[in-house]
C-alpha cells in the first residue's frame, strides 16, 4: 500500500482528528493518559498525578497538563 491510499483510506478519521488539534504522534501518550484516568479515579490530586507522569514518561510537567486537556476536550463527530 502507499502512502497516499493510506490517506485516502483514512481521510475522514484524519480530517476529524485535524479539526479536533489531534496529531497522530499523540497515540505515544494514550496509556499515560489510561493512567491518569486511573489515578483520578482513585482519588488522586492532580497536581500529585501530573508530576508522577510526568517523572514516569519522561516529559515535562506541562506537556502532561497539555495532553490531559487536549485528550479530556470533547470532539464533535
């Protein structure tokens, strides 16, 4: 397959997640983010779960606070 019938493929998934700020690269964080819905689900703080991400993954503290806003933003379909 090339690339532009890969596209072609997902052209309205892509577009979707183009509108919503979605870039593909994000998939890498999905399980940060299962686990921050896991931690607030426990009843953790925020700011205790953005900082364990944040030593956790690897990545700097906002880009945790980042990401939570951005996966928690509602996508109209």
């Amino acid at each position: 397959m090339k690339a532009f019938e890969l596209l072609m493929v997902n052209k309205n998934v892509l577009e979707l997640m183009s509108s919503a700020s979605i870039e593909v690269s994000d998939i890498k964080y999905i399980e940060m983010y299962k686990e921050y819905e896991r931690m607030v689900s426990a009843g953790h703080k925020k700011t205790y779960i953005t900082q364990y991400l944040s030593d956790e993954y690897q990545v700097n503290v906002r880009t945790v606070y980042r990401l939570i806003n951005k996966f928690s933003h509602q996508v109209k379909v």
